[in-house]
C-alpha cells in the first residue's frame, strides 16, 4: 500500500492507494440514479402540492400524496390537470369535447364538473407523477 | 438588440402564485419589518397607496377596501427570481441578471417583437409571472421601452429606430432616464432640460466639462450608441449591509448590543459566504423620525478600518460593539440599527501586517462555526453577546409559507 498526500486549503490528507491489481470498474463513473432526472423534466416550471380528499382515488391519487405539476406541459383531453375554478384550486382529469370543457373526478361519489364562460377558469399545469410515502 | 425584461409587481406576483383568489384584489408586500410598503398590485395603486409609505399612514384604505396585506418573503421571490432567470436562458446565454426581478438580454435576430411576446408567454406559462419586455438598441434605451411596455396591453415595446426613439424621448420626462440619478437630473431641470430629447441634443463637451463621463454615456446610449454592454458575469458587491427598524424602540444600551452584534454576525456570515475579506467596518444608530414629541433627532455612524482585512466573526463582532460604545449616547430611543462592511476584497487577496500576528488559529474555528450552522440549521451557534433568537426583533406578522423551499410549506390542496 502507498500513501499519498495531497494538499487542499487548510489541511494536508492522506489517501491509501492500492498496488493491487486495478479495479476493472475503477475507470466507468456511473453516476447515481437520481430521482429529480426520473420525475422532474423542467425544473423552473415544476411545483410540488400536498392533496387531501378522495375525488381521484380512481387514479390512484390519495389524501396525503405529493403530486408533481409541471406548469410548461400542454394539457390534453384525459390529462390530470391542477387548475384553478373561481379562486379554487382543483385536481380533476380534463375532458375537452366539441362543444364543452368538463373536469371529470376519478371517484363516481362526484358530478362532472361543467366549465362555462362564466367562470374563472385557468389551467395551471399537468400532473406529472404522484408520490406515496409509506413510511 | 437588447431586451429588458422585468418582472411585473414581482413580489406580489409571487404571493399571488399560491393565492389565485387574489387575482384581482389589491395586494401589498412589506418591507423588512413590516414597515412601509414595497410592492403593490395595479388595483393597490389605484387606491392610492404610495410606494416606500409607512404601512402605519395607509391603515385606512387598507381596512376600508380590504387590501391584502404580505409581509416580505425573500425565500420564495429568491427561488422565483431563480426559476425565472434560468427560464430566460432558453431565448440568449447572453443575460445580466440585473436586479431580483429585472435581467437585460442580448439578443440578435430578425422580428424582435415576436421574440419579446415569446418570452411575456414564456415565463407567464413556466413560471406564472408577469413580466414586461423592452427591446432596443441600448440598455438605457430599452429601459425606456420597458416603461411603456408596462403600460401596454402586449406587455412588450420594441424601439426600432432612431426615428421611433426621437419620438418617444421628447415625452420621456429627464428623471424616467436610466442612470442619471436624482441629483443630476434636478441638475438638468435647472437648466433648463426637462425631457430625454433635449437631454440627448446636449453638446458632448458641455457635459464633459460641466458633469462627467457617466452622463455622457447616458446621453450617448440614448443616441443608440452601445456604452454598456450586457454582462453575463457576475458583479461581485461592493458592500454588505445589515440593518432593521425595531419594532419597539429602544433606549436600553444592553439591549442595543445585543442587536449590533447580531447584524454583525449575519453581515459577516453573508462576507464569507461570498469568500470575502472586509476592510472597513461601519455601524450606524438612529432614532425615530416619526416621533415629535421627544428629545432631538440623532444619527450616529463612526467606521473602523481593520489593520489587516478579516473576515473572523469575534473580530468583526468586537469592533461593532467599540463602534456602538463611542455613538451611542443616553436618555435616546433608537428605532433603526445596522453594521455595513466596506472595502470588501477576496479571501486569499490580502495585504498582511508585520506589525500585526497574524493569528490564523481562528480561521479553523470560524469554518466550523459556518460548518455546524449549515448542518443544524441557522444561528444554532451565535456568539454570547447575540440574541438573534429573540423572535421579538423581526415583525413579520403576515408571512406567507415557503411553498417552494421547504416540503413542510408546500400547498395543501383539498382536491
């Protein structure tokens, strides 16, 4: 075994350097899986939302998950939109027809809600992912 | 061409991100300590409500239309600010980041103005704020074009020429100029020049011989002459202030120290963080302008030059409180406070003293005082004479969560 010294500001440290035979990884620098790249595509436009209620279990979005909204991403008929209906926000999944714009609950317990000129209604992003904890 | 893009309202924008219902209400953010008012909604300026008022004199209108009121969370507008600075750099790599809510950009291309409505979109859709954009050929002159593109329906105006300029320069008053400051703009109306126009007819040597080469430049940016460039590059500062109003005054000198040193303490953490020695070191007291009834006004401030720079918390510390000694004086309240460092330069750039030994054993214990308040959390290791967890000292009675910082703050949704 040798030891190295190298120099940083303050110290001087040691590293053991091994005379064995190399290890055939050594030169592959992997990095580490990281879930930011896995979930969050634009980081400046992802916002991150807490939820309570039972009106998307059918999606599998239950009370106490966190969802990923990407406010960059384009809504399409069936996404899971976070909007904002007369100065509330809404999690709902988005059915644009023809001749209206509907915000559909994963739960049969709630109506179809009918989206009309006459209400504020602005789509603030797409959800992305939700994460369960179950710890 | 250069595009000024400005945030609209910013920091009522970003209390208005998790607020939607505020939308069209007046909405006002406060200052440090919850004392005059600086942002304000477009319907909080048709009320009337001033911009650097004391919240104390707009109570009225503020009870009587329901104005909602915010206090300063500069950990979201920061991570905003970020999110919106970073977003930029998909239209030019050439940004300056020039405020907390304002960034120049070069760009070149053909029809500028569908670039300036790209990026209002833009950043309104990735980020959800506002912004304004002002296209021309100079800094100064885009800064003129972003006045307008605020009051416009599009939020962008583009100058294309010299002629369009001409033209928006003789109804541009001489203090909406960019860099021309209070002083020499007065300075200006008092011979007689009162719009950018005639500012910008000036004869060059005049303004040489009578003021100096910055006014020149000024004048020249306004003739499209490019004087200031957009640098990417960061502008390292040249001063670091800390300073707060009590929300109580205060007469007790005990108390006062306690105070210095903690502006002392986070003033030279903020010195560090920035790998910086400090020179020079100032304090400042002052007593409350809006009280007639007692004692004289007073205003104290004396500054200390360190034989060899430093950026050790005892030291600076120490000083501040010899500082306090010799300005405070008795049978006065003090309502403000602050510690400022001057002549800042890098660490490892110092001039050393032979006179002086230089006692680097500190410096290891400094870095462990930095490494274990990053670790644990701020301020869990102060200095005795400190007393920043007195929660007292700061009022922020209406702060909004940290939605963006922290997953303990982030919106709880009832969907």
């Amino acid at each position: 075994m040798i030891l190295m010294y190298f120099r940083d500001q303050n110290n001087f440290f040691s590293v053991a350097v091994s005379a064995g035979f190399p290890s055939p990884a050594g030169d592959l620098f992997a990095s580490q899986l990281n879930l930011q790249d896995y979930l969050v595509k634009n980081p400046n436009s992802t916002i991150y939302v807490k939820v309570s209620g039972d009106s998307m279990s059918g999606v599998g979005i239950f009370s106490g998950d966190t969802l990923i909204v990407d406010k960059s991403s384009n809504p399409k008929n069936n996404s899971i939109v976070l909007c904002i209906l007369d100065g509330d926000f809404l999690v709902k999944k988005l059915n644009i027809s023809t001749n209206s714009t509907n915000l559909i609950s994963a739960n049969k317990k709630y109506e179809p809600i009918v989206v009309t000129e006459y209400n504020d209604f602005r789509i603030l992003g797409v959800v992305v992912a939700s994460i369960k904890k179950f710890i | 061409m250069i595009f000024l893009v400005d945030c609209n309202n910013f920091y009522v924008s970003c209390e208005r991100l998790f607020r939607p219902e505020l939308l069209l209400s007046p909405v006002i953010v406060l200052s440090n300590n919850d004392g005059c008012i600086i942002s304000r909604s477009s319907e909080a300026k048709q009320l009337g409500l001033k911009m650097g008022e004391p919240v104390f004199k707009a109570k009225e209108i503020i009870k009587n239309n329901n104005v909602h009121v915010f206090s300063s969370n500069f950990e979201l507008y920061g991570e905003v600010s970020n999110r919106i600075m970073n977003q930029l750099k998909i239209f030019s790599n050439n940004l300056e980041v020039y405020s907390i809510d304002e960034a120049f950009l070069e760009i070149n291309s053909e029809d500028y103005k569908n670039i300036g409505l790209s990026i209002v979109k833009n950043i309104k859709k990735t980020t959800g704020i506002p912004v304004s954009v002002g296209i021309a050929e100079t800094k100064t002159l885009s800064k003129i074009a972003g006045n307008i593109a605020k009051k416009s329906l599009d939020n962008c105006f583009l100058i294309e020429n010299n002629w369009t300029a001409k033209k928006i320069l003789s109804r541009t008053p001489i203090k909406d100029v960019w860099g021309l400051g209070n002083q020499y703009s007065k300075f200006m109306i008092n011979n007689g020049i009162s719009t950018a126009e005639s500012f910008m007819n000036m004869d060059r040597n005049w303004i040489l011989n009578k003021l100096n080469i910055n006014v020149l430049r000024t004048r020249d940016e306004l003739h499209g002459i490019k004087c200031h460039k957009v640098s990417s590059c960061f502008k390292p500062k040249k001063s670091i202030r800390v300073s707060r109003s009590f929300r109580n005054d205060i007469d007790n000198y005990q108390q006062l120290e306690k105070y210095v040193s903690d502006f002392a303490f986070l003033a030279c953490k903020k010195l560090r963080k920035e790998n910086k020695r400090v020179k020079q070191l100032q304090v400042f007291i002052l007593t409350n302008r809006f009280k007639k009834s007692h004692h004289s006004k007073y205003f104290g401030t004396m500054s200390y030059d360190f034989f060899v720079s430093t950026n050790n918390y005892i030291e600076v510390i120490k000083y501040s409180l010899i500082l306090l000694r010799n300005i405070f004086k008795d049978g006065l309240s003090y309502k403000k406070a602050g510690v400022i460092l001057n002549q800042l330069s890098p660490v490892d750039e110092y001039q050393s003293s032979f006179m002086i030994n230089n006692d680097k054993k500190n410096d290891s214990l400094m870095d462990k005082i930095d490494y274990l308040n990053d670790k644990f959390g701020n301020n869990k290791i102060i200095f005795s004479s400190q007393n920043i967890n007195d929660k007292s000292k700061i009022s922020k009675k209406k702060l909004s969560p940290n939605y963006m910082n922290s997953w303990n703050n982030i919106l709880n949704l009832d969907i």
